[in-house]
C-alpha cells in the first residue's frame, strides 16, 4: 500500500476571531480552539470557489491574529 505524504495547516487561536465566518457554539466561545487544514479530494467548481473565498478570509484573520499576539 502507497503511503501519501498530507500537508496540513495547524493553529491555534482564539474563537472570537472565528466568530463570522463559523457559528461558534457557547461551549467553545471566547477560547483558545484548534484550526486545523486538510486537503479535501473532490470538489465541484462552486464549491471549491466558494471554499477558497472562506479559507482567504480565514487566514487574513490568523494573520491578524498572529501580528496581535504577543512574542514568548
């Protein structure tokens, strides 16, 4: 059996950041979550559009988030 090598993005941030992109449930509000990337094999053409537009948005918020964050 053929191994594949998966790439993936993982960060952690805090879930006020998700807030209008994801409906954020109670349980989950103003903490830290995990974000987590993955590749997803098929996509029709709107969807994957569609997608993209939300992951763009999502990562010039981590980027935000990033440049808030305070260096350890």
């Amino acid at each position: 059996m053929e191994e594949k090598n998966m790439d993936f993005i993982r960060k952690i941030i805090n879930s006020d950041l998700l807030q209008n992109i994801f409906e954020i449930p109670i349980s989950l509000k103003h903490k830290k979550v995990e974000i987590l990337i993955l590749p997803v094999e098929k996509f029709d053409q709107y969807t994957e559009k569609k997608h993209c537009f939300m992951l763009i948005y999502l990562l010039q918020l981590l980027g935000i988030a990033m440049l808030l964050q305070p260096i350890i």
